[in-house]
C-alpha cells in the first residue's frame, strides 16, 4: 500500500496481469501492422506506445509485491502514450498521400483520424486534475 496525494494506492498481482493483456494485444497488432506498413516513424510510436503500457504494468506489479510506489512508472504514462499516437497519426498523413501503395490505406487513414479522439481524450483530463 502506497500513497499519492493523499490517496492509499493499492494492487494486485491478478489486476496487473490482467492490465498485461491489452499491452500484449496491442504490441502484437503493432508487429503485425508495422509489417504491412514499413514506417519507421509508426514504429516509433508504436514503441513509445507499449512502453507506455508495460511501464504502467510494471508499476502495479511493484505496488503489489513490494508495496512499494515507484512514481517514475506511473507518470510516464500520461507522456509516452500521447507522444506514441501522435507519431503514428503523423505517420498515417505522411504516407496518406501514397495510400494506393499499401494494402488496406484508405481504412488505415480514416482509422488514424479516429486515433485523434484516444489521443485528446488524454490531454483533456489534465484540465481536471487537482
């Protein structure tokens, strides 16, 4: 049990793992998109994206084993995740122009523009938080 502003911050091994899943889900759906696409600028972000995610892992893994609060783990999330989806919407616009090149391009941009509304919905909250 730790505490952050006040509040007791609690976790179980069983909420971390089950936190793994969609880091692994997505990192295998990154792989595989990053094949058909070849942008290193998606990549990037993708990788920014799951570092995100298994950092945020990490953290509840510590908190429930240790019972030890390593900040580090959990702020980075709310930088890393952001970045990763604004590198690969850039990525989409970038290669957007050449989407008859790669299968799959015009449903691949319309999806990224769609990213923009997961990539706001971290920045709006900030304005909430104390």
């Amino acid at each position: 049990m730790s505490k952050e502003n006040g509040k007791v911050l609690e976790a179980s091994v069983g909420m971390a793992i089950v936190d793994a899943l969609p880091v692994l889900c997505f990192s295998a759906s990154m792989i595989l998109i990053g094949q058909i696409y070849q942008s290193a600028v998606f990549m990037v972000g993708a990788i920014l994206c799951v570092l995100a995610g298994v950092g945020k892992v990490l953290w509840k893994l510590i908190l429930a084993i240790a019972h030890k609060d390593v900040p580090i783990l959990y702020r980075q999330f709310r930088f890393l995740m952001p970045a990763g989806f604004v590198l690969m919407i850039i990525s989409l616009v970038i290669k957007g122009s050449h989407r008859r090149e790669w299968p799959g391009g015009e449903q691949a941009v319309s999806g990224g523009y769609t990213c923009w509304g997961i990539v706001l919905s971290f920045f709006f909250p900030w304005r909430f938080w104390s």
